[in-house]
C-alpha cells in the first residue's frame, strides 16, 4: 500500500495545526458558526443529531493494521468503543466531543491518516474494488491509479468550492465491484483493440433524490491522459454546473440537461487546452505501481490438504467459505469476508475490541493488509487455505463469521434518526427486524444473492436506488413511512429499481419484505436469482401481495 512520503506527512501535520487554531478559536467566540462550518467541514466534521461526526478518509478501501488499531484507540478514547463503515469505504465516528477532534487528527496523523475532503462541495475519497489486486478477473490493478488520482485531488485549490460534492470510482475487473456506473466519474479499466490497457470514463452518475446511471463520456482514454481528462471535465462541471439549487448541482443534473453529447464536446474543447502539459509519463506510472507490488506469497500453498479435509468434516465451516470467501489469482489463497451483519449488531459497525483483534488477525493471517467494502464490510484479501480453519474459529469467536455475505441480511443500511440530523425516519431498528424475521440461515442460502439497502432520507447514503430491495424512509406529517422499489443493481448491469407503490407503515415494513420474498420463492425458476425474476415477471405480482 501506499506510504507517505516527507511532503506528504507535512502537509497533514500542518493541517492538524492549522485546524486546531481554528477550534480553540470557535469554541473561544473569535470565530462565528458559517466561519466555522467551512472550515469543520473541510476536514470531515459534520454536526449530527446528537454529537458532531467524523468522517477518516480510507482510500480506495485500504487500511494497515496499525491504521486499524489507531481506529481501536479513537473509538476507546473518543468516542463510544465502535467505530462505523460506510458505502464509500471510509470510517465514521458518531460520538466524539468537538474540543478534543483536533487530538483525533493528529492521532490519525500518526499513522498516515486524515479526515480531509471527506464533507463538503469537494473532490472526495476516491474509493475502488475491495478485491483489487487478488481478483481473478482483474484487468489491471486500479489502486496505482487510485492513489494517482487522490494526489491530484488533496487541497486542489481550483476545486475546493464546487458546485456540490464530487466523487470518483474505479475498477480494474470485468465485474464492476466499485459501482463505477454511479458515480460522478466513473473509470473502469478496459483494453483497446491493440491489447492496450486504458479506460473507459463515465460521466453523470449518482444517486439521492434524482438517481442516474453514469454515461460513457470516452471509450477509451490513454493512461498518459489520465489526470488531464479528469481536469477537464470537473473544469466543465465547476463552470457550468448548477450553483442555485442544491438538488440540482451535481454533474449529474448538468449532463441530464445538456445531454451527453453537448457536455463530450465541451469536455474534449477544455482537455485540448491542457492535455499536453498534464502528461503522465511511464515512469511515474511505474513508481505507483511499485507502492502496491505483490506480497511474499508462498509457491505451493494450495498443495496443503487440511483445507478440504476441514470444509469435508465440517458442513458449518464449508458455509462460510462459500459466502463469506473469494477466489484468489494465487492457487492456495482465498480472500474472506469479514461480516460486520451480526445479527444483534447495526450494519457496518464495528467495535474497539473487533477493530483491534481484526488488525491482528490481519497481521497473523494477511501481510498487515484489510479492505473495507461498499457493503460495509471488511477483507482479508491474501489468507492462505490452509489457514481458513483457523481463522474462521477466531472470527466466529468474536461474532465476526456470520455466513451471510450477499444475502438478505447482509444490508447496507444508514444511521437513519438514530444519528443523522437529515434523516426523516429510522433504518438501524428495521434493519434488526428483518434480520430476526429472517434469522433461519439456511432460508437465507436458499434465496441466494440478494441484497437489500435501506435509507432514512432521500440522500441515499445507503444507495436505496439501486439495491435488489430498495427502502426509503420518508416523513408524512411526523409519522415514519418507507417507499419499496424493486430490481435495482450497482453491478454490471446497472439499474434504477422500480418502486412497489406507495410508502407502507414502519410497522408494515418487514412483513413487506418476507411478502416479497415468499413471492420470488413461489415464482422463480430452478435457482434463478431474484433479478431475474424480477426481469421476467415484473413488479405487479409482489405488488399484489404486497398490498
């Protein structure tokens, strides 16, 4: 993974500094609220229901062991012993005191760790495929070019007020894992007829109240151009996106309204002015790439035996291998699965005990090395066979081994009114009725891939649009109501779900759900998944049950 180098180290001790001037002098009056918001927001401070939020960068998903146990002591020290994981593989503090976030910074300092550009009208955390790297159906590894583009965005002084806030995702594999198609840049590895790498860019996706499937902007793009075309269009989007409305700012909105072809052409006549000066060479491409190189990985690790013999003897164990594990590139390793979906657990989070047994597993059993995931997970990506045993009695130990990864239970879910200051109903309490009323696991294996996200607002941090089961909690006059869509997916194939009808009482939601599901049960074929039922019956017979 990547290190820091002196620059950068300085320039995040100077913003520690800076930062905590700017706090001692807000909580001392100098400074007024609109003053200081800008500034908190800068560095990922958001103030929620009951306490302000912190929001540490993890870029691209990737994380040290020795960053994992710094997490362990903020959420010991600072906070309430548990930290969160969200959609775009950062971490999220619920409960720290404002005065003592400036001790917090420098704690994350210490290990290559910082909370910048994480809030506000920026260039945020550009995130990525958990499984870059050890993926068998891998292109090319994306992370070199993730940390690429992350140096390019940090206190970018053209970009630090856009119109609104701007992300950008990446993927090196034929199985778009990262969500590329939903992002306001999405960039995706491809090869050209000549056997060259390079990429495919999409423009204009994202999700929230107006959810928008990205549009590809240039089917191919040169890895030399890399930075410039990126330049080029946010360069188009500050100019001309949307500054009077904040439902309608994102690039998204500006591509919906000037079309793809108009916005091609004003992107191709600014990246002419400045391609030439903002080349990367292979020289600079190869430096990156040797920040990311292989671990020491052992010749002959899949000749053990132990690995079979343990998934033969023992059926509970051969489960989570099968849900909670990965194919690996090298014969003899598997990446696992770390569920943060306990049953008795908020999705996503994770506690200080967790974090800090996790690190050391990860020392134990893969080089140092964990990856959050968009489904607010965490990774193991290079543990070998013949240590799957082992490691998954030490995960069970410690209620980390749930076999549900791709699942009903595995749900992406946000903090809802029990944290979030925007949130119009609750999510983490239905999220545990769904959990009890499907607590049978192997009625869960049997329903197969299906993923649920639920949102309490219509930001969608929890990307209701495009989940298998899409809820949505929304406020009628004080009351919580949440609206069902159906059929949508971040993957490949991306889609908008289509909505069920109309809200149902919060009472009503989880009954829904089974609803739903003992539908795709009766309906489906053989072991069709359940998007390809919905593709083949529509949405009206679960509508009908349903209401």
């Amino acid at each position: 993974m990547y290190q820091y180098n002196d620059n950068d180290q300085t320039l995040i001790n100077q913003r520690v500094t800076q930062f905590r001037g700017q706090t001692e002098r807000y909580l001392n009056g100098e400074l007024g609220e609109d003053e200081f918001r800008a500034l908190r927001l800068m560095n990922g401070l958001y103030i929620q229901t009951h306490a302000p939020m912190l929001r540490v960068a993890g870029p691209y998903g990737l994380l040290s062991s020795k960053q994992l146990r710094m997490l362990a002591h903020i959420a010991r020290k600072y906070d309430k012993d548990y930290a969160h994981i969200t959609t775009r593989q950062n971490i999220q503090f619920n409960w720290p005191e404002l005065k003592n976030v400036p001790d917090i910074l420098a704690d994350l300092a210490s290990v290559q760790m910082h909370a910048i550009q994480t809030s506000g009208n920026c260039l945020r955390n550009t995130t990525s495929d958990h499984l870059a790297g050890v993926c068998t159906d891998e292109i090319e590894d994306p992370r070199p070019y993730c940390e690429i583009i992350r140096q390019w965005t940090i206190l970018h002084p053209e970009f630090a007020y856009l119109p609104r806030k701007f992300k950008i995702a990446v993927s090196g594999s034929e199985q778009d894992r990262a969500a590329t198609q939903l992002h306001d840049i999405g960039l995706h590895i491809v090869k050209n007829d000549a056997g060259e790498t390079g990429f495919k860019v999409l423009v204009g996706g994202g999700l929230g109240r107006t959810p928008i499937i990205g549009k590809v902007i240039r089917p191919f793009l040169k890895k030399k151009h890399l930075l410039s075309y990126l330049e080029a269009i946010v360069r188009v989007y500050n100019l001309n996106g949307r500054r009077d409305n904040k439902y309608k700012s994102r690039i998204k909105i500006l591509v919906k309204e000037s079309g793809i072809e108009n916005m091609t052409t004003w992107v191709e006549a600014e990246w002419q002015q400045i391609k030439d000066g903002m080349e990367l060479d292979d020289e600079q491409i190869t430096a990156m790439q040797a920040q990311f190189k292989a671990p020491a990985y052992e010749n002959g690790a899949n000749l053990d035996a132990s690995f079979q013999t343990n998934t033969t003897r023992n059926p509970t164990f051969a489960t989570w291998i099968k849900h909670n594990s990965e194919d690996h590139k090298i014969p003899g390793y598997r990446a696992v699965y770390i569920s943060l979906k306990a049953p008795a657990a908020a999705p996503g989070d994770i506690t200080e005990k967790q974090l800090d047994a996790v690190a050391n597993l990860a020392d134990q059993y893969s080089f140092g090395e964990v990856r959050t995931t968009h489904r607010q997970n965490l990774v193991l990506a290079d543990v070998k066979q013949e240590k799957l045993f082992e490691l998954w009695q030490k995960l069970d130990s410690l209620e980390l081994a749930t076999p549900n990864i791709g699942t009903a239970t595995d749900m992406i879910c946000c903090p809802g009114l029990d944290f979030c200051s925007l949130a119009n109903a609750g999510s983490i309490g239905i999220a545990k009725e769904i959990n009890e009323a499907l607590d049978d696991m192997d009625y869960l294996h049997d329903i197969g891939d299906l993923k649920i996200n639920m949102s309490g607002c219509m930001n969608g941090c929890a990307h209701q649009s495009v989940g298998h089961i899409g809820i949505l909690g929304v406020d009628k006059k004080g009351v919580e109501w949440y609206q069902l869509t159906l059929g949508g997916s971040s993957e490949n194939e991306a889609a908008i779900g289509g909505r069920l009808g109309p809200a149902v009482a919060k009472d009503q939601v989880t009954k829904a759900i089974t609803t739903i599901l003992d539908v795709y049960i009766k309906q489906r074929l053989d072991d069709e998944i359940f998007l390809d039922t919905i593709k083949r019956i529509g949405i009206s017979p679960f509508k009908s049950a349903v209401y």
